[in-house]
C-alpha cells in the first residue's frame, strides 16, 4: 500500500503530496487566482490562497466554518443521563475520564431523584430509547422564558421513539431548578478550547481526500459534528437541519490537553476513528447498496454478527465491518508506524460489539487493497471480498 507524506501545521496534517486529478485541479486554480492577482512575489500569501483552496473545494469541509458543535440542548441531554443510576453504573456509556464529569456530578447529583431519572434510566437494552432521548434533544431550543421548543423536525430513532418529547416538562424543570442553564454558560470558555482543539487534530481534508480518491466517488460534504464530553460508548450518524451530522465523543488526550502538539501521533491516529467510520458511511453505504445482491448472498449477518443489535436492519452488520475495515487503509497510510497497533485495538472494540471477526475482516481488505491494480478502487474489491466472506464464514458458528 502506498504511503504518503503529510505536510503540517503544528501536529495537524493537511494533505498527501500525491498528486491526483482533484490536487492538479488545485494547482490549476491556485495558479488563475495567482494570475489574477498578480501576487507571484509573495509565496506566504500564495499558499495562504492554496491552502483556502483546498478547503473549499467540493468534496471538503469548508474552512471558516465550525466542523465541531456543542449544543445547549444536547449537553443537557447527556447531562440527565449521567446522573440517573445507569449512567452512573455503566462501564463506559457515560464517559467518566474526566474532570468536567466530576464537576456534573459535584453540581446536578443534589438533583438525581428529580422525577426525570425514573423516566430515563435506560439500560443497553434500551439504547435505542437512550439514543432517541439524546439525540433528539438537538431539535429542541430554549425561548427567553426559559421553556423549550421543538425548532427542526428530526427524530433520531424515528417518530415511534420519542423519548425528550414525550418527557419535555420533565426535561424543562429539571433544566430550571437545577440551574442548567448558567451551568452551561458558565462552561462556554472550556467547551470552546475543547472545540479547537478537536478541529485540530480530526484530518478532515485527509479523510475527505482520502475517501474520494478510495471510491472514486466526490461526495459534497455538508458535515457537523456535536459532541459532549460525557458521551461514551454510543455514537449515531443522522441528518439534521440539512446536514451529515456525527454525534461522536470527544477522545480523552484532549481533556488534558493544551495544544495540538501536546498529543502523541499515535493518540490522534487512535482519536480519528469515531469521526472517520461515522462520515465513511457516506462512501461506504451506496458502494454496498450497488453490491447488494452479492452480500445478501455470501455474508449472512447470522454468522457474522453476535448480537450487535445491527444484525435486523438491511446490510447494516455488513456496513458496520467495512466502514471500520476503510478505517484500517487510512491508517496504513497516513500513520504507517501506529498503523497495526491502532487498527487492532479498534478491532478488539468492535468485536466486543458483536463483530467478532472485525480484524479478520479489516486484514483481508488490507491485502486486497494492497494488492489491487492501479486502476481498482475499492469498489472493484467488493466481489474478493464477498467471495472471501462466504469461503470463511462456513467455518464459523451461526449466532442462536
């Protein structure tokens, strides 16, 4: 596999030198505007222009927008969660490995036997109602007098699941007698060093360069991400207000840290993860969708797939080990030394989710893209990679 060379500011990468049709497409441009402006002389500001460039173009995220978002309605949300007896039980749904979730504890656990806790003590067996409650809280916003409204129809688990609304007075008291509300400003300076800080190190013109050129397929990002600190195992992929949305969490070396360089390269390989096999759906998805009689075929979720919960919906425990396995080629490529370590330690997560074959899986694609033509993109690796799935799978044990 081909490794490339990144070129940084600070610690955070920008992008590969290879130069294929999108980075001559650049130079192209960078070249008319230099023309234009007639400021050859001045190298800073042409590769200012340069790099602006290479965040505008279609299929990146726009520079001077705000990719990570914390939201007022969202944080109360999880604030809730992590202060009801499940939250505070469960290994890993409320992350804990932070100062900030003691100070939620220090200020909101005086409120634990609001009546809002009995309503929304869920359980893994309920995640999909914890999710709904979550999530859905972003559609909601505060008016002047301090009451909630709903502002954007979006329901996360659909109308069926609606877990905040149905207990939005609840929801609305707690906010009020607990003070959420000057809580929540008063943390405004910490959720904005956690924002750039995040921004930072998340490769996103990497990961979107990276993607086009895999799938040979330029996708027009409109993508958000909203974030809390005390979201943990659980992260979703939606849209919302017109917009790919990732509700991921925010990975533990940046609540110590003070600036990009103060984390390893190894830690922001790790961290790109949760962002990186969320937005490959966008990829990933319509690549299956067009293989899908084949994958209906040679991969049967029910020797796949031990209890993930994604084993009922269409093509969703397949999706599930490609996107984390797409995972594995950027690595290869853009963190060469970590690669094998951070790529393993993430298989051994999502085998715990159920996807107990994540690395056999996340190794075969390796080899193939290893091995493919210059001409192959990873669609064309769809058919070997199914016939392996099924070769394989008969020497598995079908989920009861």
């Amino acid at each position: 596999m081909k490794q490339v060379s990144r070129e940084s500011v600070g610690n955070a990468p920008l992008y590969p030198k290879s130069c294929s049709t999108e980075t001559l497409k650049l130079y192209i441009d960078y070249f008319i505007i230099c023309i234009i402006c007639n400021i050859f002389t001045s190298m800073k500001t042409s590769f200012l222009l340069l790099l602006a460039l290479v965040t505008l173009r279609p299929g990146k995220l726009h520079a001077g927008e705000s990719v990570i978002q914390f939201n007022e309605t969202y944080e109360l949300a999880n604030i809730i969660l992590a202060i009801t007896e499940y939250g505070k039980n469960d290994f890993n749904e409320v992350n804990k490995n932070s100062d900030y979730y003691q100070e939620i504890l220090a200020h909101f656990d005086p409120y634990k036997d609001h009546p809002i806790m009995a309503k929304v003590n869920y359980s893994r067996e309920l995640w999909d109602k914890l999710l709904s409650f979550r999530t859905d809280a972003v559609a909601f916003e505060f008016d002047a007098a301090g009451s909630l409204h709903r502002v954007h129809k979006f329901y996360a688990m659909g109308k069926d699941i609606n877990e905040f609304e149905d207990n939005l007075a609840l929801v609305e008291d707690f906010a009020r007698i607990s003070g959420f509300r000057a809580f929540y400003a008063d943390k405004k300076a910490y959720y904005e060093r956690l924002r750039v800080l995040y921004d930072s190190v998340l490769y996103i013109p990497a990961i979107t360069t990276f993607l086009s050129e895999t799938f040979n397929q330029n996708i027009e990002l409109n993508h958000q991400i909203i974030v809390s600190p005390l979201v943990g195992r659980m992260n979703c992929q939606r849209t919302f207000n017109n917009k790919s949305t990732s509700f991921i969490n925010i990975p533990d070396q940046l609540f110590t840290a003070t600036r990009v360089r103060d984390i390893p390269e190894y830690d922001i390989a790790i961290g790109v993860h949760m962002f990186f096999t969320e937005i490959d759906h966008d990829y990933v998805n319509p690549a299956s969708e067009k293989h899908k009689k084949q994958i209906k075929a040679c991969f049967d979720p029910a020797v796949w797939d031990k209890g993930s919960g994604y084993e009922n919906y269409k093509l969703a425990t397949f999706n599930e080990y490609m996107t984390w396995a797409v995972y594995d080629l950027f690595v290869y490529q853009y963190f060469p030394d970590y690669a094998a370590q951070a790529a393993s330690e993430w298989h051994d997560i999502n085998a715990s989710r159920g996807f107990f074959a994540s690395k056999q899986f996340g190794a075969k694609l390796v080899e193939l893209y290893q091995n493919k033509s210059t001409s192959e993109n990873i669609n064309d690796l769809y058919p070997k990679l199914l016939d392996w799935c099924l070769e394989t799978s008969t020497t598995f044990t079908p989920v009861k």
